[in-house]
C-alpha cells in the first residue's frame, strides 16, 4: 500500500494568517499517461463527514473558497489556506487514489491562535 | 441535489450480524461506484471497498477483503455493508462515499455516517 504521511500534526495559525499542510508518499501518484497527480484533500469538521476540497492535487471542487490552494507533484504536495477564517478550524487529510486501497495521511489538526 | 443518506447508528454484541445502508438519489447510481470508509473514533480514514451498481462488481482493500460484504441494489439505489459476525474491533463510524467519475477511490459526495458501536 501507498503510505501517506502529512506534517504536521496539528497546527495553530491566527486569524488571516496562512496555514500550510504538507503530505508526502511513499511512491509516486503521478500517472504518466495523463501527466496527473492522484492526490486529493479533504476538509473534515467535527461531527460532519469528510468534504473533496481539491482533486488532481491542485484542482479545486466548485464552491470550495480561493483561499484553499493545492500545490506539488510526484511524492511531495501542499494545502495551503492562504487567510485563515474561522470556519477553516477542522482536520485536513490527504488521500491517493493512484492504487488499491486509496490510502489517507493521518490527518492534520487546524485550529486557531 | 447528490445525496447519500446512511442508516442509524447500531449497538450489537459481538459475534452478531450487521448490515447498514447508503440510499442514494440525485445522480444516476448505476454510473458511479460506491464506497465505505472506516473511521475508528478521533482516527484516520480508511478505504475498505467499492461497488459498482451496475453490475454489482466489487473491489476490496486487502484489509477487509473477507471481512465485510459490500454490495448494492439499483432497484432502489441502495448500497449495503454487511457484518456476518462483529467483533469489538469493528467499532467505528462508518460512511458511504460516491466515487468520482474517472477514478476508483477518489470521493467527491459522502454519507453522514452510521455509528456501530460493538459491545459485549
């Protein structure tokens, strides 16, 4: 199985400041025949279920707000919220869906400052 | 509007059967596979399995393969998990997910989630 690891674990970040998650794997999840990285994140608030935020590692889903950014490609990718809101406080996971099973990092915890 | 409305949470012993539901409306559900994810309390996610309701083709991460039954009725675009015998370790929250068009495991509508709670 692919092993995803994000870093780090929790962070606290103040109101309008930036927020950076970061995932790696353990083998690439850029498919070479559409030159797409597998790599998703979801956005996870408590007591809701787990919502696509970014697919394609920088491909954001409709209605999800410009502040939350993808970045990276092969083993190495990047969340970014570039101004911390309020709403943004949740837990942050990154998934491939290059292979079987489509393996999660452990998820990284969001809260404010 | 995509929704997946999940069964209610469950609180068996160990040993007992199980089976939640994922109805689903608002898309064509024979075009789309559907998953189960596990989710052990304040823990990650976990990939267990898809289905395709056409067909009712299933794929399984090895980690459940044998584990669970994952299947689907298109008569009433319902999708099932199924626990033939429980054990405390299955304690967990469980949701159904839509799969995006294109790939197997990427989830772009989910479930609210079905609590089981498995407890002698």
């Amino acid at each position: 199985d692919i092993v995803m690891t994000q870093s780090p674990d929790s962070l606290a970040v103040s109101l309008g400041e930036r927020a950076t998650i970061n995932c790696k794997s353990s083998q690439t999840v850029l498919y070479t025949s559409n030159n797409k990285n597998h790599l998703g994140w979801y956005q996870q608030k408590p007591g809701q279920p787990p919502k696509l935020l970014i697919s394609w590692a920088s491909t954001r889903e409709s209605a999800v707000p410009d502040r939350f950014s993808g970045s990276g490609s092969g083993t190495d990718f990047t969340l970014t919220i570039s101004s911390l809101q309020a709403e943004d406080v949740a837990v942050y996971y990154c998934q491939q869906y290059f292979s079987t099973p489509g393996t999660f990092g452990q998820g990284t915890k969001v809260e404010i400052k | 509007e995509v929704q997946l409305v999940q069964s209610g949470a469950e609180l068996k012993k160990p040993g007992e059967s199980l089976t939640i539901s994922c109805k689903v409306s608002g898309y064509s559900f024979t075009n789309y596979w559907v998953a189960w994810v596990r989710q052990v309390p304040r823990k990650g996610l976990e990939w267990m399995g898809i289905v395709y309701p056409r067909d009712s083709e299933t794929r399984y991460s090895a980690s459940f393969e044998g584990q669970v039954t994952i299947s689907a009725d298109k008569s009433i675009t319902t999708a099932y998990l199924q626990w033939s015998s429980l054990k405390a370790s299955d304690t967990a929250m469980y949701f159904c997910a839509r799969v995006s068009s294109g790939t197997y495991y990427l989830l772009d509508f989910w479930g609210q989630g079905t609590l089981v709670t498995v407890s002698s």
